[in-house]
C-alpha cells in the first residue's frame, strides 16, 4: 500500500503577486508595453482597476493550455456553452 495522495500535484496555476512588477513581468510584448503605459498615465484612483484587470490577463495568459485554447476558439473547435462551463465549475467546486 502507498501512501501517495489520489490526485497527485496541484494542477492550480500560481498567482501573480499583485504587483506593478510583478504583472509587468508576467505579461510579454506589446502586452506589457500597454500595460505600463496605462498604469503609468492612470490617476491614483484608477491604478488599482488597471492593475486588476492586466492582472487577470495575465493570469489568463498563464494558465495552462491558454494558447490551445485561444487557437481552438479563433477555429471554432471545442467550443463550450456558458451553461456547460458553469456546470463544470460549479461540478468542480462541489468536489
């Protein structure tokens, strides 16, 4: 008998730290240009929402099979409803 766990590894991707930096240097290319160039010209109430925001794309461009995925939906392959990927993750969440 084993004493490894059934689902071996944590399949999560790591967060970005909520950063300037950090987000700067998730992001690549033209992406990060944008990036700084917003958050550099936002007035300090509006820092935190850009942050946010590349935040998620960046955590977004991250993830795991990302690019597959965009390909697949700019080909119209595998394509799933809201109602399906809600099921899914609330599937999941239920545990």
């Amino acid at each position: 008998m084993s004493a490894q766990p059934e689902h071996p590894g944590d399949s999560r991707t790591p967060a970005i730290p909520h950063t300037i930096n950090a987000i700067g240097d998730a992001l690549t290319g033209e992406k990060r240009a944008r990036f700084y160039g917003e958050v550099l010209a936002a007035e300090e109430h509006d820092v935190p929402p850009v942050m946010r925001r590349w935040w998620a794309q960046a955590m977004l461009d991250r993830a795991r099979g990302a690019e597959t995925s965009r390909a697949n939906a700019a080909a119209g392959r595998n394509l799933v409803s809201l109602d399906d990927l809600t099921a899914r993750v609330e599937e999941k969440a239920a545990g």
